[in-house]
C-alpha cells in the first residue's frame, strides 16, 4: 500500500469514527485535518433532523404548492388541448384543401388547353401544383409532429 | 411508502400528478437537504432557504428528464438556491461587516466553544471547488458511507476516499490561510 492510499484510508477511518460519535485520537499526520472533520461533525450533524413545528410548517407550504403546480399545469394543458390543437387542426385540413384545390386546377390548365397554353403558363400551374404538395407535406409533418410530441 | 422504489420511478410518477410518489421523495430528502442548507446559510434562515428549494423542486419538477440521477438534479437546485440566498443577503445589506457578524453569531449560540472555528471552516468550505464541496457533504450531511459515496458518484472507493482527503486538506489550508 502506498503512503497516499494510506493517508486516504486513515482519514476515511477517521471520519467513519467521529461520525459514529466517537471521539478517537488522530495520528500525529492527521491532527490538523481531524480538527476540521470534527468541526464538520459538530457544525453540521448529519444525524439531526428538523423539530416538529418547521417540518409541519414546510409539510403545509410544500402541499399548498403542489396543489396550486397541479392546477397550473392542469390549465396549461387545457390551453394546449383547446385552443393550439384545434387552430392547428384547422390550419392542417386548411392547406390541405388549398392544395388538393391547387393540384386540381394545375391538372385542368394543362390537360384542358393543351394547344393555346404557352410554356409560361403551363409552367406556372405544375410550380403552384409543386409548392402545395410541398405545403401539405411541411403542414402535416409539422401537424404529426406536434401529436407525436403531445403524447409522449 | 415503499424503500425499493428509485427516486427516478418516483419523479415518473410525480410528473403524471401522484402526490404520494412526489411525497415519498419529499420525505426522502427533506432532513438531506435541510442538513446541506443549515451547514451553509445562518441558522434562523434555514427553514426559508429549504422551503424554496422544494418550492423550486415542485415548479421544475416536469424539467427533469432523468438524464442525471434524481439527487445530483436536486442538489443542484439547493445549490443554485444557496447561491440566491446569498446573492440577496450581500444586496439587502448596507452594512455588509455587520450582517456578518450577525451571520456568525446565529449560526452558532455565543457560548459555544470554538464558534469562530466552525465559521471559519463553514466560510473555507463555501470556497472549495464543487466536487470538493460535494463529497464533504455527501459524508457529513448526508451520512452517506465511502462505499456508497462511490457508487453515486460512479467512481472507485479508492478513489472516492482519495477525494474526500484531498478536499479535507484543500479545507484545513483555506482555514489556516484565513
């Protein structure tokens, strides 16, 4: 055993008996740090616990919190179910009814006026096409997303 | 209340809104807790600093996402809520000399022997670095034994008992410094 895992065992001892309410003599190398720990002991006293009063007192105030963290968390969760799910609902069925519209008059332009439509505006109604689909898909993942979080 | 249960099972269970799991960890770590504050903040005021502190635990309880244990989240909490405590009493105090004295004299009845001692090892151990801090309290005001010192801060005995001796000398220097 090295000096160093020597010096540790000996004050871990040393700690183990003064904080088993023994007063035992400390080695010559110890005596300045067994002061400490014994101060420690006394400032501190691990084993004493707080009087009736405080505790009944802190039992009362905890209690009172938990109840008024419960009816917080209980009106969060009503604004939550409420009103953001039901806007995000709506918003959700809102593009996607924006978008299948825009697919269908995409797909009426370009099959309906094949010889008068010009490359411009066919070309405008497949990019209107594109970016709903693209919105449906953002809107939707976003719209699962939040379900998914929700739940968990 | 049932021992077995972990403190993390408990938080679970607090988070879905049983009051007797939340309970069950409050009666837990209460004497813990008060232990830790009454070793660091003046005795008249130890009652205060710990009910914020479950006030605190109760308001951020649905934070906890158990990616540390239960005890190192609260025991940041009581850190944290010490530091606050301190952070007010330097600003509401004009007279800083003065609150101190007042501090030394009610953490300690006058006619004990040796009180300036226990203020100066109360003051150094406000000054060591937190790990130095922390297994001080672990053995002192916990009562937690080497063995399980080291198997909640996942290290060896050896060394668990290693850092307890170096943060007993880092003490006794800032003591014979001061």
């Amino acid at each position: 055993m090295d000096d160093q895992t020597r010096l540790d065992d000996n004050m871990a001892n040393y700690a183990d008996l003064i904080l088993a309410g023994r007063d035992p003599a400390p080695s010559e190398e110890l005596e300045s740090q067994a002061r400490i720990m014994q101060v420690l002991n006394e400032a501190i006293k691990p084993g004493q616990s707080m009087d009736a009063g405080m505790r009944s007192r802190l039992n009362h105030r905890i209690n009172e919190e938990w109840d008024s963290a419960q009816q917080r968390r209980k009106s969060r969760f009503q604004i939550l179910s409420f009103n953001n799910f039901n806007l995000m609902a709506v918003a959700a069925s809102l593009a996607i009814v924006v978008a299948v519209v825009a697919i269908v008059i995409g797909m009426g332009d370009s099959s309906g006026s094949s010889m008068g439509a010009t490359a411009q505006g066919d070309g405008d109604s497949g990019d209107l096409a594109i970016f709903g689909a693209i919105a449906v898909v953002i809107i939707v993942s976003g719209f699962l997303y939040f379900l998914w979080n929700r739940r968990r | 209340m049932v021992p077995d249960v972990t403190d993390e099972h408990l938080v679970l269970q607090a988070q879905a809104g049983e009051r007797d799991a939340f309970l069950t960890l409050y009666n837990r770590y209460t004497n813990k807790v008060y232990n830790r504050v009454k070793s660091r903040v003046p005795m008249q005021d130890a009652e205060d600093v710990t009910q914020e502190i479950f006030i605190a635990v109760v308001r951020s309880l649905d934070r906890f996402e158990g990616r540390s244990r239960f005890s190192t989240w609260l025991y940041t909490i009581v850190n944290r809520q010490i530091a606050d405590y301190y952070r007010k009493f330097y600003r509401r105090s004009e007279n800083r000399t003065t609150d101190l004295e007042n501090y030394e004299g009610v953490l300690f009845s006058a006619d004990s022997e040796g009180w300036d001692e226990m203020v100066m090892v109360q003051q150094g151990l406000q000054e060591l670095p937190e790990n130095y801090q922390e297994i001080i309290l672990l053995r002192f005001a916990d009562g937690l034994t080497f063995a399980e010192i080291a198997d909640v801060r996942g290290q060896s005995l050896e060394a668990a008992k290693s850092l307890f001796r170096r943060a007993i000398q880092a003490l006794d220097d800032i003591v014979n410094r001061n």
